[in-house]
C-alpha cells in the first residue's frame, strides 16, 4: 500500500509506501513524509494483489472508495508560516482498516 501525493502548482508526484502495523483492533498503514514547499496535495492510495491495481480515492462526495481506477482526489494543504524548527512540514498519515 502506498500514498501517491501530486504537487498542485508543480504537478510533481511522489509516491511513499505505508508500513503495516497490527494492533489489537485494527490493521494500521503509517507513512511519515516531509515536503520541501507550501502547496495543496492531492493524494490517493494504491496498492497491488493478484487481481491488479487498485486505490482508494473519493467520489464526488469526498467519501473513500475502494475502485481499480483513479477517480478524485483527497486535499492535503500545507501552509506557509509555521516555524520550520517546530513543524518543518513533515507530515504523518495513520490509516486504520477494521479486520
């Protein structure tokens, strides 16, 4: 499973992989990434089985929906004047999936 980030003003796309973690109740995907400039992302997830690629992406509604094509993405902001010691635009995305 991977986070797949697109620069809005650069068009530049990055793709980071999510680790697995297992918890008493849920199955949890971590990614902790940093991005070098104040932008607006957008971000799907992919992953690959036996069956192809597929990701999770929204609908129009901004709900996430599991579908074997692209179809919206979801918003990440990152904004300027946050003290670069303190936040350093480094971001961490916990996804937890139910059994």
């Amino acid at each position: 499973l991977s986070i797949v980030l697109k620069s809005d003003s650069k068009g530049i796309e990055k793709v980071f992989p999510l680790f697995y973690e297992k918890t008493d109740f849920y199955n949890v995907f971590k990614v902790e990434f940093s991005l070098e400039e104040a932008d607006i992302y957008w971000y799907y997830f992919k992953f690959d089985d036996c069956y192809g690629t597929h990701y999770v992406c929204c609908d129009i509604n901004m709900d996430a929906i599991l579908t074997d094509e692209i179809t919206y993405s979801f918003q990440l902001s990152i904004h300027n004047g946050f003290k670069k010691d303190c936040f350093n635009r480094s971001c961490s995305i916990n996804c937890k999936l139910n059994d």
